[in-house]
C-alpha cells in the first residue's frame, strides 16, 4: 500500500472515532502489580507509572475508545509474571491474548514450550532484546536455537530493539521465513523531526519480508514526554507504511507506558487522524484484524 494522505489537522481536544464494523484490538499493553525490585526498569524520571495497572483499570479505557480487546504483553523477565498475565486472560474475556517470556535460550526451552501449551492465550514470546548489552543477542546460537522452536508450537515473536539491533533483527527473520515476527513500537527511533536513515533502510527491508508485520505503536515515549505534536509522527508512520503492506500493520498503546507521555485517548487519535483519509477495510485491518490474524485470536 502507497502511503496513506495523511495530513493531520492541528492538535485538538475534540474525539474522533471511526464507525467500524469489525472488531478493535489494543495488540500491546502491559498489566502489573508494582514492586520496585521486580519492576527496576521503572526509575525515578517515571513515577507516573510507579504503580499497579490491572484490567480493572484498562477495560473501562478501552470501551471509551471502542476497543473489544487487547493483547497483553510482557514486561518483565519471568515466567512469574508469564503466569500471571495467563491467569488474568483467563478472568477477564476482554484480554485476548498473552504475549509472555520464557527463557529462550535456555536447554530446557521445549520443554517449557510443551508444559505451557495448557495455555490457550498464550500467543507468542517476547525477549526484552533492547536492554542486552550485546547488539547481536538475536544471533547467539542458543537464541536462534530457540527461535526455531516456536513454530512447531504456533507461538509468533515480538522483537522489542532499538534501531541498532535492526540489522540483527534482518538476519534473524531471514533465518526463518515461516516464523511470524512483529516489530514492536517501530523498533523505537527517535521521534525528533529528523528520521535516521539506517533506521529507515532497515525498516524498508523488514518490510519486504513476508513474514515480518509492524506494530505503531511506543511512539510518544520516543519523543520529550509530553512536548510533542501529532505532526511529529507523520514522517515515521509514512516510513512504516511505504515500507509495510496493510494486512502487516497493527495498532497498539503502549499502555500503561505511553501515560508518561500522552492519554490513552491521544495516542490512539495519533493513528486515527493518520488513517482519516484510508479505505475502512485498510482502517479495519490495522486497528484489529491484522492483531486477531497475527496472534490467531478467534472471534
């Protein structure tokens, strides 16, 4: 798909919400009971967020703003939390997937895979890969060995990298062109009005790759919290959509990190206002069917 028109209106308080007729999905956000030993990530410029997010405090955003369901992702390195985002999806109807962690590089890792095919939300893996200190951490052997596991178990991957690790993340979807992958948060660029070029060739070849999609969404934390414009965005979402096709772009939040920069409802007027001018069944695909598609959700 060529790039859609995509002139935003300046920034507004007035809602706007698309009239859809298919299903909207929030493809990733995080629950969490806050602890500071377990969640260390979350320092001292962030105490916004420095307490618990669970679905008692999500549906009520979501049926705001339309949305039928999310997609819950992990934030933390253990199964423990694994677990816990399983037994959430589990109560609660509106959480339609579970994208959770287990140690992929790990001898055990089939093993892991066999026990936690109980859980028919579990969707997909997530590895935090931008914290590793080594930017090749995607083509240790042990990882790749993992990786080549998750198909036989029909689990997708979420590559979570910042654009250094992108010429890794090439080479590990080339690897295995059967696996399905999204990057998430556009692989985090900086969002300061000028686009890296390493950071749009990359983006551009991801995007030739069949089995790779795109999730836009992370943005606003990329920018300075809270001093950004919609207009910001607009030449990193034209990157994303010349370089993806739009049966392989998905809405996502963020939340609850994207509240250290923007509302809810702000960041999903973001693509919104981008998409004003698209066909609704392009509109559609992004904002939940490519999400239900890609993590295998029955409606």
């Amino acid at each position: 798909m060529n790039g859609p028109e995509r002139k935003f209106q300046n920034r507004g308080t007035k809602k706007t919400r698309f009239c859809m007729n298919d299903i909207m999905i929030d493809s990733h956000q995080h629950f969490w009971k806050y602890h500071p030993n377990t969640h260390g990530w979350i320092d001292s410029s962030m105490e916004t967020i420095k307490k618990d997010f669970l679905p008692e405090d999500l549906k009520p955003i979501l049926q705001a703003n339309g949305i039928e369901g999310c997609v819950a992702v992990q934030a933390q390195q253990s199964e423990t939390e694994t677990k816990f985002l399983l037994q959430l999806a589990k109560k609660h109807a509106f959480i339609k997937a579970v994208v959770g962690w287990l140690d992929i590089c790990a001898d055990t890792f089939e093993e892991k895979l066999q026990e936690y095919t109980q859980f028919k939300a579990l969707k997909g893996l997530r590895h935090v890969v931008q914290d590793e200190p080594d930017d090749n951490f995607m083509l240790r052997p042990d990882f790749v060995k993992g990786i080549s596991l998750l198909q036989k178990y029909k689990l997708t991957y979420d590559i979570l990298i910042y654009p250094k690790q992108l010429s890794a993340a090439l080479e590990l979807v080339k690897k295995f062109p059967d696996q399905p992958f999204v990057i998430d948060h556009i692989a985090k660029p900086k969002i300061d009005g000028i686009v890296d070029k390493e950071w749009s060739s990359h983006i551009s070849e991801l995007g030739k790759c069949a089995n790779v999609y795109c999730k836009i969404s992370g943005m606003v934390t990329e920018t300075t919290w809270g001093a950004w414009s919609k207009n910001d965005f607009v030449p990193y979402l034209d990157k994303v959509f010349e370089s993806f096709d739009s049966d392989k772009i998905m809405f996502g939040s963020d939340w609850p990190v994207c509240l250290l920069s923007a509302h809810y409802e702000e960041v999903i007027e973001i693509v919104e206002r981008y998409l004003k001018h698209v066909q609704t069944d392009i509109r559609e695909k992004i904002m939940g069917l490519n999400a239900l598609k890609f993590y295998g959700i029955q409606q």
